[in-house]
C-alpha cells in the first residue's frame, strides 16, 4: 500500500509543469486532441514533449497520451490512489490507471470541469450515518476523491456536477458518490460518525468504514 500511494504521489519535478491530479476519463474520452501511444517507454516528458502547442496532456494505462485545450463533460477529479499504473519509461511515476488519466497542464490553476446535466434540487438532507464494508460500498457509483480540505458541501457539489443525487463522506477527507444506497450497507448511531471534516472541524466527516450520507433533494 505504502508503494502504491508513493507511485500515485509521484511527479517528475524537473518539468516545467503542472500537476492537476488523477482525473476520471469517461467514456467519450476526456481530452480531443492528439495521442500517442507507447506502452514500452512511455514518461511523462514524452507526452509533454508529444503535446507541445496544447494546454493540457494526460496519460492513462500506463502508455496512452492524449493532448487537448479543454476537459470533455465528465472528467473529475479522481482519488490519487486510483493512477496507480506506473510509466513504463519511468517507473516511479504514475501514468495514469485503468479510466483514469494523469493530468496535467500550462496553467497553475487546474483546468474547468463540466457539469452533468441533473435533476432541479435545491439542497441537501442529512441520512445519517452509515457501514462501510470490505467489498460493500454504501454508495454505487465511480465517482469520488480526497482532499485536505473537505468540507460537506464541497463533496455535495461534486457529486450532484457528475450526475449524482447522493453522496457521503467519510475518514474525515474522502468524498464518494452514488445514485442509492447499497442494500448491504445498514444505518448505524450517528455517533459513530465521529471524525470532523478536515475542511470544517464544526461538520462531521464519517469515520473508520463509515459513511456520512446524504442526499441532494
């Protein structure tokens, strides 16, 4: 484990570059510019190199870069632990994952995401807390991420822009996203959600397997 998240943390710090994270890449594919693939010696530098005129490159699989201007409807911003594919040219680096690409770009601000169409809502209600198990998500869907400064309505917001009416939060810092609740997963005393979000000390954040559920209504 200690491997992986050293793998996914990380980034050649002799390009002039920067790194946006680990991004979701849907279906249609999140960048529409050129590609390049190389699963023998693929780096970093070669998608940069590959990419030059572009403002944003990325690499999935391990060998697969792709260049664009701008992110399709989609992409998100993903858990680093999830590009966990190393380059093949340069193996203590991340180059992506399975549907997950390794961004990164010209620009120091990270680049604008685009909204899934949903549902008009106008807040969110609490559904308490809920048990999160080896194998047994509480929520269905793919999307989610971490962040050190995780508060409730920054996981909400994400959610609800990639399509999704619930979400829950949980270890104090991890945001996850789904369209129900599993029927594996019971509801549990609120107090064993006891962990303050570590963006709002005043909210709570989960805890240990779990979850602080609610949904967009």
């Amino acid at each position: 484990m200690l491997q992986l998240l050293a793998l996914a943390a990380a980034v050649p710090a002799v390009l002039a570059q920067t790194y946006y994270g680990c991004y979701v890449d849907p279906p249609a594919g999140s960048l529409s510019g050129s590609t390049l693939v190389d699963y023998t010696a693929m780096t970093i530098a070669a998608c940069e190199l590959h990419c030059t005129g572009f403002d944003l490159w990325a690499v999935e699989y391990g060998g697969e870069c792709t260049c664009g201007n701008a992110l399709a409807q989609g992409s998100f911003p993903s858990f680093s632990t999830d590009c966990n594919v190393a380059c093949p040219g340069d193996p203590l680096v991340a180059c992506g994952g399975g549907n997950r690409l390794s961004l990164y770009g010209t620009s120091a601000t990270a680049p604008a995401v685009t909204p899934y169409p949903h549902a008009p809502v106008t807040a969110y209600q609490d559904e308490g807390c809920w048990t999160e198990t080896a194998g047994v998500r509480a929520l269905d869907g793919p999307m989610g991420f971490s962040a050190t400064a995780m508060t409730v309505a920054e996981c909400g917001d994400y959610c609800l822009n990639s399509g999704h009416l619930w979400f829950g939060l949980e270890y104090a810092q991890e945001c996850y996203c789904g369209g129900a609740l599993n029927v594996n997963s019971t509801s549990v005393l609120p107090a064993e959600c006891n962990m303050a979000c570590s963006g709002n000390g005043a909210q709570t954040c989960g805890g240990s397997n779990r979850l602080s559920v609610y949904q967009w209504v």
